[in-house]
C-alpha cells in the first residue's frame, strides 16, 4: 500500500481544487512562509479523522474552510481525499485503489466517505487501523514528538514504539470491548429493574381487583337493601292513601251547604267593602290635600328663614366692604409717596453709574497698557531661557562626549592587551581541536557497530513479542468462546430448573395439591415424576409409556386418600390421579420394557413396575404397544412435549456439560495466563532490548555529536584566532581616532562656558525687570477690581429702585381698584336688602293663610278615620262566619294532599275579597294613626 495523491478543494488557503501528486520515494514540499506547507499536513490530519480544532490551528471546525480573500469569495465546502495504492491487498477492500474523502459544509454537516460511498468515521479507522495510519497515529510528525523520541523517559519513548508496533489496535478493540460489557451490564440492571417493577404492578393490579370484586358485591347488597326500603315506604302510602279516601267522600257530602252559606256570606262582605271603599277614598284624598299643605307651610317657614339669614348676611357684608374700602385708599396714598422716593434715588443712582463708568474705562486702558508690556518682557525673558537651556544641553553633551570617549579609550586599550593575549591562546586551542576530531572520529564508529548490533536484538524481540501477542488473542478467543459456551448452558440450565421448581407441565390439581402439601402433613409423598430418573435418548419414550401417570401423585395410605378426597370436594382443582403407598398397587409385576434404563427411586417403584407391566416397544422406539393392545405411534418429529422426565434428564445433562465447560474455561484461562506470562516477559526483553538500542543509538548520536562539535570547534578556533588578529587592528586604529576627538573637545567645551557666564548674567537682569513690571501690572488690576465693585454696587442701587418705583405704582393701582371695586358691592347689596325685606312680608301673609287651610283639613281627615273604623267593625263581624264555611271548603279542595304534609304551612292564594279586606284594614289603621302622630306647624 503507498499514498499515491492528495486532493484538495477549500481547505484553508486552497480555494480551488488542487491535487498533489507522490511519486515513489521521498516527497519534499518547499516554499516561503505562508505559501501553504503547513495546511498540508494539516490536511492529512483532518481526513484521517482529527476531531480536534486546535491541533489543526483554528478555533472551530468550520474554521478549515476557506474564508476568502481580496480577489475570491469564500466557498461554502471544504473536501480533502487521501489516494492509496492497493494493488497488494494491504488494506481489507476490493479495490485496487482506495480513496478515503472527508467533506464538511459550513451548516456543520460532516462526512466521510470510502470511494464516493458514505461511510462511518469508525469505518475508517478500522480500515486504516494496523497499516500505521490515523488522526493519533505518527503519520505528522512533529517536533515534540522528536522530542518524545530522544527523551531519556522510557515512558514517553513506548509509547511511540508501541503505536509503530501496532499495540495501539488491540488497546482500542479492548477499551470497544469493555465499554459493550459496561453498556450491556447496565441493560441487564435495567431489565431487572423493569422486571421488578412489572411484578409490582401485577400484584398492585391483584389488589385492585379483589377490591373490585368485594366493591360489586357490595353494591349488589345494598341495591337488595334499598330495594327493601321502598318496598316498605309504598306500602305505607296504600295504608295513608285509603284513609283520606275516607275523610275525601265525608267532605264531599256536606260540600253544597257549606258552598249556599259561603255565597250569601261573599254578597254581605262585598257591600260592606263597597262602604268602606267609599270611606277609604274620601280619607285619602283628604291625606292628600293635608300633606300638600303641610310641604307647602314648611317651604315657606324655610323660604322666611333664608331670607332673614340673607338680609343679616348682606349688612355684614356692606359693613365689612366699607372699612376695606378706607383701607385701600390709605394704602394708595402711601403707595404714592414710595413711588416718588424710588424716582429720587434711581435718579442719583444713573448719577453715580456714569461716573464710575468713566473711571473704570481709564483704568481698564492703563491695564492693557501694562500688561502689553508685561508679556513682552516675559517673551524676552522665555527666548534667554531657552537660549541657556540649549547652551546648557550642548555644554552637558559635550562633557558626556568627553566622559565616553575617555571610557572607551581606557577599555580600548585593555582590550588590545587582552586581544593579544587571546590570540596566542586561540592558536593553542587550535592546535587541541584538531587532535580531540582525530580521537572521536574512531570513538564513533566503536558506537556504530554497537548501535547496529543492538537494532539486531531489538527485531527479534519484536517479532517474538509480536507472536506471543497473537497468541494472547487466539487464547482470549477461546477463553471467550468457553466463557459464552458455559453461559449458554449455565442459562439453561437455571431456565429449566426454574421451570422445575415451579412444577411446569405438571397437571393443574397436581401443582394445587402440592401447594396445600401443609395441610396433610407427610401423608403427600410428591408426584410421581419426581422419583423416576433417565437419560436424555430414553426420557422421550419413558414419558410415552408412563403418559398421563406421570401427573400421579404418591401419597402415604387410604386415609391420605380419603383427606385429600375432601379437600378435591372443597377446592375442585379438577382431575387429580392419587397412588397410594400402602398397600400399593394391587396387580404385580416383575418387569417392563425399560427396567434397565429407568433408575425410580422409593415407593414409587411398585407403581412404576405395574403401570409398564405388558407394555412394548416397536420399531425402535417409535411405536408403543399398550397392556390392552393399544398401540401409540409417536410424531414423525419425535416431538413429545418437554415432559417432566425428558426435562429433568436435559437439567442432569446440562449439569455435566456446565461441569466440563468449567473445566475448559478454566484450562483456557491456564493456558491464557500462561501465555500473558511469557508475553510480559517477552515485552520486559523488547522494552530492555529498545533501553539498548536506544542507549547504542544515543551514543552513536552523542559520538556524532561530539565528533561534529569538535570539528566545529576547531573551525571557530581557526576562525576566532583571524577574528582576533582583525579585532587587534580595529581597535589600535579607533584607540587613535578617540585621543583626536578628545582633543578638540577641551577647545569646545572652554568655549561654551565663557558664553554660558555672560547669558547668566543677561538672564538675571531681565528677570528683575520682569519682576517689577509683574508688581505694577498686579497694583493696576486690584484696582480695576475696586471700581468693578463699585460699578455693581451703583447697578445693584439703580435697579432696586427701580423695583421699588414699580411695586409703589402697582400697589397704588391695586388699591385704587379695590376701593372701586368695594364701592359697587356696597351699592348692590343696598339693593339686594331692599328685595329681601319685601319678599319677607309677603312670605309672611302666605304662611297665615296656609296654616288656617292646614286646620280645615286635619278636622276633615278626623271626620273621614272614624267613618272607615265604624265600617271595618261591622265587615269583620259579618266576616267571621264566612271565613268558617269556607274551611271546609278549602279542606276539601286540598284532600288529595299527603297525610304528612301541614295545613297551617299551605302556600294556596285566598279568595281576592279576603285580600283586599286584609289590606284595606292595613291601609286604615296607618291613615287613621297619621294625624295622631304628626306635630303642628
């Protein structure tokens, strides 16, 4: 298998689609930085499956598509394809050449794909897996894992000599292996869970359902109660019902005597409430009248009363309006005399304004004079300033100049001294080097013979650790088939022993005897199936000789018998076939067909021995012959059903093949750890053969180095030995040119100090004058500062005056309009009590004339209450007799009503008359009571 392209189509910088070719041999891409090398690899990595975003250099998945530049756009997929050559058959497919694609899409859809098929990642890596290939496999290599290589840790080495050895395979296949283990133990935790609920719900459903059961039952009763009950009430009704049938046809008989009084009675009451009728209708409309009078009386006692408090009100008021009103003129005339001595002072205060005015502009010219002045002395002063400053700096730099150059004459000198003190050194060292070359050369190739001689050892412990690492697989793989072998037959075993234990086959009275076996004590021996015994080839035929005897039950005696008779009787479990122990069977026998291969144990062998008596096999097996001749021909299949013989013969059976699976697995696991001994061995030989190898190689390497650091040591003492002697020539011709600067320095820096003296002595004058010019510029601006102050004092004056001048002319206007105002209110309320005292007296004559109307009417009303109290007396002596008869009447009219129910609680309307009797006396006694209680005006 060999790689033999690599396609590319907008992975990082490979917009386009681009394919690599790689010839045979060793392929070397070069080019400048950013050209792409690096997104090669990066490529290799990502097809092979590399999940992890910053090993390929990007912060998301998404990030290996191309994002654009200036001249494209970015594309929206990115596909990389690896070619490999397969013409050798290396990789496990049918194809000469294989090519494995990976294709991702910026809506983060991803996937693989083997010669244009979609396939799983997994896939993949089990199809690369063994040839060295994969995402975490040493196809990149980088320089940590050089690194990692040459490191001195045993730890960091194995792991790479193992992935090159191909352990990694069979550590992920085992780490596969336990997760499905895991995965299936906690599926196996689940099903048990789910088991243990489903059985608590099949008992939580038994519960309901006998509390369903007992709940019919009960409705059942109490229906038949119920039904009970009404039984009773309707005959209590019969019995209720013919005595009012009685009392229904005695009323019915003296009905029409009782009907000619009641009518007679209805005319007398109908007259009589006419008259009363009448009376009613006079009192009302005297009630009436009276009650008019009586609103009319108080309204105008209240109309007198308001008048009266009117009038009182409006004197107040004409009092209160005239003393206002002097007080307003009093205050109008003040008003004035404020206003004029406001005039006076803003007059004076516009005076002194003007004249401060005029000062403060003189002073304000004279400080802009001096302060022209002033600035332009301070730029003098600036300008020498920074004069002295540069002159200072140059003055400082010169002086440092000096310093350096005599610095570095004195180290200009000591290093020529040094410098030809090092050159004869440096010849000496050459001289040294070129013969430690010579020693290491031969040093070198003693390691290299080594080396190889240790890489020898180090194949042949791989390839024995290769052999014994497959036979640890081909012993884990029998050691698992022996594993799943004694599972197999382990379950099947507890499957038919469960099946046992639970009696299944066995007949339905059988098991039901079997469960109530503590009632009889030890009279139930069991059944009969449980005593006979045979292989798994005779158990079939057994099953069909002994047929429905199986489901027998042994029981001690007669009296057993006779129990468990009475307990079929109670329980009906259904048909049940019982032998008795004693005295056993009453037929005999010496042998059957199967004496030889039935082994039956206890009582039960008399039984066994009577019930085959006369029995025949024919035909090998697959035809019987009854005692009475029957013959019974099997299924062609053989199938019998899973009798309880054949069951347990297949439980005996699968108890001796568990015994030998045991056996095997243990032999398997024997020969396993025998094998893993010799492979940890066989590793511990490969890791110190590696520790060898690597140590010969590492002195080969450390020889090599030190053969190369020696050849290059004495070319850099060659080269030192020149430098020094150029070195020595440089520094004599610099040492010259520092002696001549600094000759010329001194002359330049005795200059500089006699100018800097005479600008000492400028500044210092010019500063003086720049202080005194500072005093007087000072003087003039507290000054201007005063007459400010004065200035705002005068405006403050003026402009209160000016506030006080308007206020007086408004309070003044103010108070002129009030007396004005106060004038026409006094005026009008002059009027307004003229009104009121007329309104009084006429007020005054109505209220008598109504009181007098009021008197006429309340003697009416009187005269009118004892009319409809004289005929209400006689309407309800007439009206007794007729309220007798007709309760009869009304008893006869309710007959069919319920002995139960109350008469004195019947909702049934009265007669009409009776109601408006009943009201009219109502509407009587609160109009007669009316007069008595109401108070005089």
């Amino acid at each position: 298998m060999r790689l033999t392209r690599l396609e590319l189509a907008g992975f990082k910088s490979f917009a386009g689609t681009v394919e690599l070719p790689f010839e045979a041999g060793v392929t070397a891409i070069v080019g400048p930085n950013g050209c792409g090398k690096s997104n090669i690899s990066d490529a290799v990595r990502w097809v092979l499956g590399e999940q992890s975003p910053r090993l390929l250099r990007g912060g998301k998945m998404e990030d290996v598509i191309f994002q654009g530049s200036t001249g494209r756009r970015p594309v929206n997929v990115a596909e990389v394809s690896l070619v490999f050559d397969n013409s050798d058959g290396t990789l496990p497919v049918a194809y000469q050449e294989v090519v494995v694609t990976r294709r991702l899409s910026r809506s983060g859809q991803s996937e693989y794909l083997l010669n244009q098929s979609p396939v799983r990642l997994r896939d993949v890596q089990d199809l690369l897996r063994g040839t060295g290939l994969g995402a975490d496999a040493a196809v990149v290599m980088e320089a940590k894992m050089i690194d990692a290589l040459l490191s001195e840790k045993a730890e960091e080495r194995r792991a790479l000599f193992e992935e090159a050895a191909g352990i990694g395979l069979y550590r992920d296949r085992k780490k596969s292996t336990e997760r499905r283990l895991e995965e299936t133990a906690a599926d196996l935790a689940r099903l048990d869970d789910l088991v243990s609920e489903v059985q608590t719900q099949v008992r939580s459903l038994a519960r309901q359902r006998g509390k369903a059961e007992r709940y019919g039952k009960m409705i059942e009763e109490r229906f038949g109660v119920a039904m009970t009950l009404v039984r009773r009430e309707l005959e209590d009704l019969d019995l209720a019902l013919g005595g009012l049938g009685q009392r229904a046809e005695h009323l019915a008989a003296a009905l029409p005597a009782e009907r000619g009084r009641l009518t007679e009675a209805e005319r007398e009451r109908e007259a009589r409430a006419q008259a009363r009728h009448t009376g009613e209708a006079r009192r009302t409309e005297v009630e009436r009248r009276l009650a008019d009078a009586k609103l009319e009386v108080g309204r105008l006692e209240g109309d007198l009363a308001l008048a009266a408090e009117r009038l009182r009100n409006a004197g107040q008021r004409r009092a209160t309006a005239a003393q206002r009103r002097e007080q307003e003129e009093a205050r109008a005339v003040q008003a004035e005399r404020e206003r004029a001595a406001a005039a006076a002072e803003h007059a004076a205060a516009e005076r002194d304004l003007a004249s401060v005015g005029q000062e403060l502009a003189g002073r304000t010219a004279l400080e802009q004079a001096g302060r022209d002045g002033l600035l332009a002395q301070r730029t003098a002063v600036r300008e020498l300033e920074e004069d002295l400053q540069r002159r200072a700096e140059a003055f400082r730099a010169l002086e440092g100049e000096r310093a350096a150059l005599e610095r570095e004459r004195a180290e200009l000198r000591q290093q020529v001294a040094h410098a030809s003190q090092e050159r004869l050194t440096r010849d000496a060292a050459e001289r040294a080097a070129t013969m430690e070359v010579r020693t290491l050369a031969h040093r070198a190739a003693t390691q290299a013979r080594e080396a190889a001689q240790a890489v020898e050892a180090l194949e042949a412990a791989r390839r024995r650790v290769a052999e014994l690492k497959e036979r640890e697989t081909h012993g884990r793989t029998a050691r698992r088939q022996a594993e799943e072998a004694l599972a197999q037959v382990t379950a099947r075993r507890d499957a038919i022993a469960e099946l046992e234990r639970e009696r299944a086959g066995l007949a339905p009275a059988a098991r039901a005897l079997l469960k109530a076996k503590k009632e009889f004590g030890d009279a139930v021996i069991g059944p009969l199936s449980d005593f006979v015994r045979t292989s798994r080839s005779d158990a079939t035929l057994a099953e069909q000789l002994l047929g429905e005897w199986l489901h027998a039950v042994l029981v001690r005696d007669a009296a057993a018998v006779d129990a468990i008779r009475q307990w079929h009787t109670r329980a009906q479990p259904g048909p049940l076939v019982l032998l008795p122990a004693v005295p056993g069977p009453r037929l005999a026998a010496d042998g059957h067909p199967l004496q030889d291969s039935l082994r039956v144990d206890g009582p039960a062998a008399a039984w066994v021995r009577a019930l085959l008596a006369g029995h025949e096999v024919l035909e090998g097996g697959n035809a019987l012959r009854r005692a009475n001749g029957a013959v019974f021909l099997a299924s062609a299949n053989g199938a019998g059903g899973n009798g309880p013989l054949e069951r347990r013969a297949e439980l005996e059976s699968l108890g001796q093949d568990a015994r030998e699976a045991e056996a095997r697995r243990d032999a398997m696991a024997a020969t396993l750890e025998r094998t893993l001994s010799e492979l940890s061995a066989a590793e511990a030989a490969f890791v110190e053969a590696g520790a060898q190898a690597e140590r010969a190689r590492q002195g080969e390497l450390e020889g090599g180095v030190l053969k190369g650091d020696a050849e290059r040591a004495a070319a850099h003492a060659q080269r030192e030995a020149a430098d020094v002697t150029a070195q020595v020539e440089r520094l004599s011709t610099r040492l010259e040119e520092v002696e001549a600067r600094l000759a010329a320095l001194h002359g330049d820096l005795e200059r500089h100090e006699v100018e800097r003296v005479r600008l000492d002595e400028r500044l210092g004058g010019e500063r003086a004058r720049l202080v005194d010019l500072e005093a007087q510029q000072e003087a003039a601006r507290e000054q201007r500062v005063q007459w400010q102050v004065d200035a705002a004092q005068v405006e403050a004056r003026l402009a209160a005056a000016q506030e006080r001048s308007g206020r007086a002319a408004a309070a003044a206007q103010e108070a002129r309009d009030q007396a004005a105002a106060l004038a026409r209110e006094m005026d009008e309320l002059e009027r307004e009590a003229a009104t009121l005292t007329a309104q009084r007296a006429q007020w005054e004559d109505t209220l008598k004339e109504r009181r007098h109307a009021l008197g006429a009417l309340e003697r009416a009303a009187r005269e009118a209450g004892s009319q409809v109290e004289q005929a209400e007396a006689r309407s309800t002596s007439s009206s007794s007799s007729g309220r007798r008869s007709s309760a009869g009447a009304r008893e006869w009219s309710h007959g069919s009503r319920p002995s139960g129910a109350n008469p004195s609680t019947d909702s049934s309307p009265r007669h009409p008359r009776s109601q408006a009797i009943s009201s009219g006396c109502a509407r009587r006694t609160s109009g007669c009571a009316a007069p008595s209680t109401r108070s005089g005006p």
